[in-house]
C-alpha cells in the first residue's frame, strides 16, 4: 500500500480510512440524525399509503363495535357517573376510548408484522448496521407507527363525528383538570376527584377541544403498545406466526381491560377478572386516552403506561442487539438461524 496515498471517505458509513488502516469514526451531527429520523418514518406512512385495505380493516374493527354492538348494549349496560364524566354518558361514548386503543394495539401489531417480514427479507440488517444507535433507529421506527395510528385513530373519529359521537365535549366550566390516581389502587374508578384547574378552554373550542388534548395521551399508549409489538417481533421467527400471536396477545389484552365495560362492572361479575384487568397494561392506556378526551390527567395511568413504554422498549432494544438478544440466536438481524 502506498504511504502517501489520500485517506478514503466512505459514503455509507462516513468514516475515514487512513493510510495505515486505521479507521476514525466522525461523529453524526443532527442534521444526520433528522435525515435518518425523516427517512424511517416517512417509510412507514408511503407504506401504510400504498396498502389502501390496511386503512379499511384498520376502520371496520371498531365501526363494527361502535355501530352494532353498541346499540345492542346501550339498553342493558348502564354506566354510572364515575371520572372523567361528570353526567350519566351513552354506552357509546364510554367504548370510544377502549375502541381508540383497539386501533392503536392492531396497528402495532401491523408493525410488528412488518418487523418480521423486514427481517426475513434482509431490509432489518441494512437498518441495524448503520452507524446510528439501535436505540435511536428503534426509536424511529417506532414513532413512524405511531405516525400512522394517529392518521388511523382520527379518520375513525371523523367517521364517528358524523354519527354525532363525539367524546371529550367539555362540560360545565371545561377547565383542565388533574385527578386523584388514589381510586385505581383502592375504589377501582369510583370515589371522588381531588381537582386541580390548571386553564380554562373558550366557549367556541369546547366541543373540539378533546381531540386536541387527548393527543398527547394517544402517543404515550401508542408508544407502549408499539413497544411491546417491536419486542415480540424479536420473539416471532416466521410470518405464519403472526395468527397465532393476534389469538394469545391482542385478544386478551383487549377484552380483559376497561375498553368495553367499567371496572365496577368486571368486579361485581368476577374479582379474578378485575385484578387480571387492573394488571393489564392496556386498561391504563384506555385510561389515559379516556382522561385525555376531557383534558385530565389520570396519574397512575400515565405513570403505568409510561414505566411500561420504558421497560418494553429497553427489552426490544436488548433483543435486536446482535450480539446479546434474541435475534443473535438466529443468525443475525437478517434471517432465521439454520
């Protein structure tokens, strides 16, 4: 090799190989790291775009719900005034958070599917072996589908609009409000609010205004269940599993929380359901997109769902570490081991 020869860039991965051999990684600068951020979510969102029966099923599911079983219920199931309502609510407006979560955990369900299927195509280990933190691409991926059930979750609240459902409609003075998190822990929902004004919302934005505020609480419980889909698409080794997972994860998760029914209700039919709903991750996520409507905080829920974001994506993180988690018991990022 020629000494004096000029020292080579590589386009890839920006590193300058020295005449010796030796290589000098160059730090990425946030304009590299929003590149990269743009680039992996606006992935996601042309592919959620281009898959038009995606948008449709994403739709059908909770419409199902919203329009046949909940006529059914209304007259037989009775919702009493417990927070964040302040009146006697239609059974219609009670399932729209729990029906809000059922499209959000699908759809990281659909994530996780599309994780799956990167991997066994290869695309898993062009991302993974960029220079950019695991953590950090994870990250991306992650809230480009959140991206996507946001553009999901608000189609569907278009649709109920105009069947003149409209959940988080502010009532008397529609002051922001903090809840006591106490009656999760012993009442279950059912006692009364220690309430906190925090600023008032104007007379003209009331009816609109839960769909604002409950934006914040659709991204954290869309974080954690994205969480919990990108560690299990770790754990899945073929898309024929994928069935089998939707059976034994989002069926229970969704039916054994507060999403269709108040958890006074479950307590007075069976107390080893209640608890099992209580120790349900997506029963908080419910809860805080249920509080969110109404411009409240429920702090056990927020804490919940965010200690369980932080658990779940630290495990995926681990798992789609080549050289410690799951994946590297399969040969790598790129495929299934022989």
């Amino acid at each position: 090799m020629n000494a004096n020869a000029p020292a080579v860039t590589s386009a890839a991965t920006r590193i300058p190989i020295g005449a010796a051999g030796h290589e000098e990684p160059r730090g990425l600068g946030l304009v590299n790291y929003f590149a990269c951020f743009r680039g992996i979510v606006w992935r996601e969102v042309l592919r959620y775009l281009h898959q038009r029966e995606r948008f449709f099923s994403a739709l059908v599911r909770p419409m199902i719900w919203l329009f046949i079983f909940a006529a059914g219920f209304r007259q037989t199931l009775g919702v009493s005034i417990i927070p964040p309502y302040q009146s006697y609510v239609l059974y219609e407006e009670f399932i729209m958070p729990g029906l809000i979560g059922m499209i959000l955990l699908f759809n990281a369900m659909q994530s996780s599917l599309s994780m799956v299927y990167d991997r066994e195509t290869g695309a898993m280990r062009t991302l993974l072996v960029s220079p950019f933190p695991r953590s950090f691409l994870l990250l991306s991926k992650l809230l480009g589908g959140v991206c996507v059930a946001l553009l999901q979750v608000y189609a569907f609240l278009l649709v109920a609009y105009f069947w003149e459902i409209t959940p988080g409609t502010f009532q008397d003075v529609s002051l922001f409000t903090m809840f006591d998190p106490a009656p999760w822990f012993s009442g279950g929902g059912i006692s009364e609010p220690i309430i906190t004004p925090l600023f008032s919302v104007p007379g003209w934005a009331q009816p609109f205004a839960g769909y604002i505020t409950v934006v914040p609480a659709l991204i954290l419980a869309g974080l954690m269940l994205g969480s919990l889909a990108l560690f299990m698409s770790s754990v899945i080794k073929q898309l024929e599993n994928f069935a089998g997972v939707m059976n034994f994860v989002i069926f229970p998760m969704f039916f054994a929380s507060s999403a269709l029914y108040p958890l006074w209700r479950i307590r007075e039919a069976s107390p080893l359901l209640y608890e099992i709903c209580r120790l349900n991750p997506f029963t908080y996520g419910v809860e805080l997109i249920r509080f969110g409507f109404y411009g409240q905080i429920d702090t056990v829920s927020l804490l919940v769902v965010t200690a369980c974001t932080i658990l779940f994506l630290a495990a995926a993180v681990f798992a789609y570490n080549p050289s410690k988690g799951l994946i590297a018991r399969r040969g790598g990022p790129g495929g299934s081991a022989a």
